[in-house]
C-alpha cells in the first residue's frame, strides 16, 4: 500500500472524465462503476471539477486519491470515516501515516460482521432509520454484513435530501429483480461443480452486475442532465 504519490508537474493541469478515470483504475479494481466514483464524491473523498455544463472532471490528483481510497477499502477493509479523516489531514498539511488495520483483518475483509452497535457507530444511522432499514429488507438482523454497512452509510446520506429507507422500496425490488437473473445464468455454471466453476459464476456475477450498474448509471444521467438545460 503506497501513500498518495506526487503528480509530475507537465501533468497536474490534465483533466479526465468520468469514463477515462474508469479506463486508469478499471485495470486495478474491476469492481469501479459510474456509481460508485459518485458515492466516494458524496462521502466527501474526492472532489471533482465541474464544467459549466455540470460534468465531472478530475485531476491527477484527485485519480490518485481515488486509487487510495478503493485500496484502503479493498486491502485494509477501512471505514469511510478512516479514509476520509486521512485525506483531510493530507489537506489540512499534516503527514499522516497511512491507516492501516491488522492482519488478521485484512483477512477478513468483506467476511467482517458487525453487531447492531458497531453498525450505528460506524455509520451514524439513526435507530428509527434502522429499523425502516430492517423493515423493508434492506438490512438484516445482526451480525450485519459488511454490504449492510454500506447500505446503511448511504441511507443515512441520502436523509440529508429527506429520503428514508421507505422511499428505496423499489431499489430493493429491482436489485432482488437483478440477483434472480444473475442466478438464472450462473446456475448452469455452479452446477458443473468443477474446481473453476465457483470462480468462473463469481466472475460472471460480477461482470453482470457492473452492466447493470452502468445501465442504471446511465439512464439515471440522462435524466438529471435534463436539469442543466
């Protein structure tokens, strides 16, 4: 894990789109979507130019900030709290260490399960907001998963624009929608039971789901950028 790296200076002036910071980091976290530069901009990690028709531009900078960021998620399994108090003390001209969990739970990663108190501590979510959360399906009983986690620190971001757990109804169907095609195809390939075949469904699982992901990204786009004309 290296620390943010310095930015040659012919090269700080460069502004990428959303699609080329996709074609930088894509190569190193498969997992990158639209959506998800967007969620790390509302967490307060990056923090994009805009042009004056309202797009996305970023620097070098703000590239590799991106790239830290996935990496202490992906291999330290850091909070988003974690992650972003590194980068203000960065911005507020302090050296800080790069943050950094044990080994033992690198290990676990995304295997992490939380009790009910350790999800409202690292997430903030209110206990009525939990509890809509649990009542339309949207987080389970504890342990919560690490998925959960993230469910629940986007829910309490989207209370700030007067959105609750109730009004994600439908997400919730659409994504339940979503697992049960990605089911239909990955069961012939589960079923073979071949040393590659768990691997190869998980693959196929997730290549699916970035194409949904972006489907969704996109026609969500097309209606927001109505807003700026």
């Amino acid at each position: 894990m290296e620390p943010i790296r310095a930015i040659d200076q012919h090269r700080q002036n460069k502004l990428y789109n959303i699609g080329e910071v996709l074609g930088i980091l894509k190569p190193e976290f498969p997992d990158l979507t639209p959506s998800k530069l967007r969620f790390l901009e509302d967490q307060g990690l990056v923090t994009p130019q805009r042009t004056e028709a309202g797009y996305r531009k970023f620097s070098d900078a703000q590239v590799e900030r991106v790239r830290v960021a996935l990496e202490l998620q992906r291999d330290q399994y850091l909070p988003l709290k974690v992650i972003r108090q590194y980068f203000e003390d960065l911005d507020g001209g302090k050296n800080p260490a790069l943050p950094i969990n044990a080994p033992t739970a690198n290990k676990l990663r995304k295997s992490l399960k939380f009790s009910t108190m350790k999800l409202i501590e690292e997430s903030g979510i209110s206990n009525p907001a939990l509890k809509e959360a649990q009542e339309v399906g949207l987080i389970g009983q504890e342990p919560h998963s690490s998925q959960e986690l993230e469910i629940a620190i986007s829910i309490v971001g989207l209370s700030q624009f007067g959105i609750s757990p109730r009004h994600l109804k439908g997400l919730k169907a659409s994504a339940d929608r979503e697992i049960g095609i990605i089911g239909g195809v990955i069961e012939p390939v589960v079923k073979k039971r071949t040393p590659e075949s768990s691997a190869k469904a998980a693959y196929y699982a997730r290549e699916i789901e970035n194409r949904f992901a972006n489907i969704r990204s996109q026609l969500l786009d097309g209606e927001i950028s109505k807003l700026d004309k």
